[in-house]
C-alpha cells in the first residue's frame, strides 16, 4: 500500500466516513470526494409558470367542486376537511389476530385531512405572511388536540409535499394530517433513541443536541428567540434541514402564542432560503415529530420539523436513494458543513421580491 495514502491526514470535507444518527440509531456514508464528478444523468425540467389566484379547476380552492361531489366553502384562509381519497379509514372492524413468524398483520384506523393554507392557488409558504403562516401553526395546534382526543388515534403526523418532484399532483398550498391508531416505525425508533438518552442523562437529547450546535455554530443557518434552523450532523439529503425548538416542548399544545408566532417566521426564513438557492419554487418534504396521543407520559420528547429536499447540484439535478442506499445504508456526497455554509450564505428576501 502507498506510505502517503497510509499517512494521510483525515479531513471530513475531502475523505469519506461514516456519521452517527441518534434520533434513528443509524449511521450514513458521508462521500465528499464524489462531489466534483461529471454528471450524466437524469434531470428535473424546471417549470416556473406564475400561478393564478383562483384556479377553476383546482378541487382545493375556495368555492370549487371536489372529485367526490362535495362543494368547498368561500373560504379564506387556512381551511381543513377530511381526505376524500384517505389512506386511513375511521371503520373499526373485528379481527381474530392469529400469531404468525412470518405473516403477521393487524388492521390500521385512522382518519386522513387536508390542510388548505391559504385561498391564494398560487402562493408557497414562503411567500406568505407571517401571520398567515401563525394561522396554519394555530390550525396544527388545534387539530392535534381535536385529534389526539379521538381514543383510537395514538399518533398524528402532519407534514407538506411540495413541488411535482415530491408527488405532490396539486399546486395548491397545502399539507396533510395523517392520525391513526399505531405509532409508525420510524417515529417509534426515535421514541425509543430519545428516551434511551432520557433515562441516562435525565435530559432532552435535542435539547443538548441543539445547546452543542450553538456552541459550534457550523450548521445553524437560522435562529430566533424560539427556535433553530439547522442542518443535523447526520443529514442524508443534500439540503436537509431540522427545526427545533429552544425549550423543550413535547408538542404544539406546550407552545404559547409568541412561540408559535416564533415558528411561523422560521419557517417562512426557511423556505426562502430553499426558494433563493436555484430560484425557482424549491420541492421539499416536510414534517413535524412530537409525542404520540397514546395517553401516556413522554418527557423524552422534543418538537421538531424535518425538511427533506431533493435537489443536488441545481434546479435540475436531484439526489435518488437507490444501490448503496436501498440496499445498504444511506449516503450523501456534499458534507452537511458545506451545505450550511450555502444554506446561510443565502439573501433572506425571496427572489420573487428582488
């Protein structure tokens, strides 16, 4: 083997490692020398029409027929109803659980909505106001608890698909509850990580997670007297990013007034800086992790906001999880350091405004 190679100094910007993730107790392959390749492969067509306030064929704007028959109402501002197409059914059905090594099932119950953010088809979160956004976080606020009330829903999951490179078939600016009966595996993982970390320490593992990135300030490209933007250690996705709160809050419902003011605005300077980093409406998806509505005490856990966007290189190139990823374990090739750099380099007006 060559001596130099052998010798060499390591440099986490040039060499490739591995990164520890505490929320998932996982690690992800880090590849920083991929970044200067050649590129070949597939890209995104970047479509930028300028959308009309009201669209008469879109089934979620104000006063428009949905697929089902039903009507909207003349609604202005945040607006909810029950998903027509939901994933999740409220029936609850008899079921004779017969235990099985490799065929195990039980049934899933549930109820699906649809987070209308705004009247205006073609507005972005982003390009809304912060009081506006203050309404939807309110609205969060108000069907978690309505929600959590139900006594079969132990978990709700509310999250937003932006852009068509997301799936998201409708421009419309809205997000999705989804409340069921079990707590999903990935959300169970971090249940258990955080409260792993809880009963050693007696401590919130974000919370001391969050105190350490202060600290450093290398991947914090956001903060404000409530909450941080940061881009986590073990970032997967190119421009990942993670809200979180200052205090720790186990859920929208510990959240005063001010704090909840506090959210909209980051998550309004977040979404303009995606939007300025190509210039374009910036696909992501996002959602909020906090404790389940099973009833039962959970100090271990900590609100936070995931963002997961797609896009690599430009408008047009997007990051795939596939080979090495599917098969093995996650994998990103910029490391988290440089895309905070870029990330807080970004001008805080959106470009639309310039």
């Amino acid at each position: 083997m060559n001596t130099k190679e052998m010798n060499s100094s390591f440099n986490q910007n040039k060499h490739p490692h591995r990164r520890y993730n505490p929320l998932l107790d996982e690690w992800i392959l880090v590849s920083p020398q991929r970044a200067s390749r050649p590129w070949q492969g597939q890209t995104e067509r970047v479509t930028e029409e300028k959308l009309p306030i009201h669209d008469p064929d879109c089934y979620l704007c104000s006063g428009n027929m949905r697929v089902n028959g039903e009507r909207n109402p003349d609604y202005k501002g945040v607006y909810v109803f029950d998903n027509d197409f939901g994933s999740l059914m409220k029936e609850d059905v008899e079921f004779s659980d017969e235990p099985s090594d490799f065929f195990s099932l039980k049934p899933e119950r549930g109820i699906n909505r649809v987070i209308c953010f705004s009247e205006n088809h073609g507005l972005t979160l982003p390009e809304m106001e912060v009081d506006d956004i203050k309404n939807v976080v309110d609205v969060w606020q108000e069907q978690y608890k309505e929600l959590g009330a139900e006594d079969y829903i132990n978990h709700i999951q509310i999250f937003e698909n932006k852009g068509s490179v997301m799936g998201c078939s409708n421009p419309h600016p809205h997000g999705q509850i989804w409340a069921q009966s079990s707590i999903p595996s990935s959300v169970l993982r971090t249940q258990d990580n955080l409260k792993k970390y809880f009963e050693k320490t007696g401590n919130s593992l974000l919370k001391d997670y969050v105190k350490k990135e202060l600290e450093i300030d290398e991947r914090i490209i956001l903060e404000n007297e409530d909450f941080v933007g940061v881009v986590p250690f073990w970032a997967v996705w190119p421009y990942e990013t993670m809200i979180v709160s200052k205090r720790k809050a186990e859920n929208l419902l510990r959240f005063s007034d001010n704090e909840k003011f506090s959210l909209a605005a980051i998550i309004k300077d977040l979404t303009i800086i995606y939007d300025n980093l190509f210039e374009i409406s910036f696909p992501y998806s996002a959602g909020i992790h906090q404790s389940p509505t099973d009833g039962e005490p959970h100090p271990e856990w900590h609100f936070h906001m995931h963002f997961y966007p797609p896009l690599l290189r430009n408008a047009n190139v997007k990051k795939f999880m596939v080979g090495y990823e599917m098969l093995a374990e996650p994998q990103r090739d910029i490391t988290p350091e440089q895309s905070a750099e870029i990330l807080k380099n970004s001008l805080r007006v959106h470009y639309r405004d310039k």
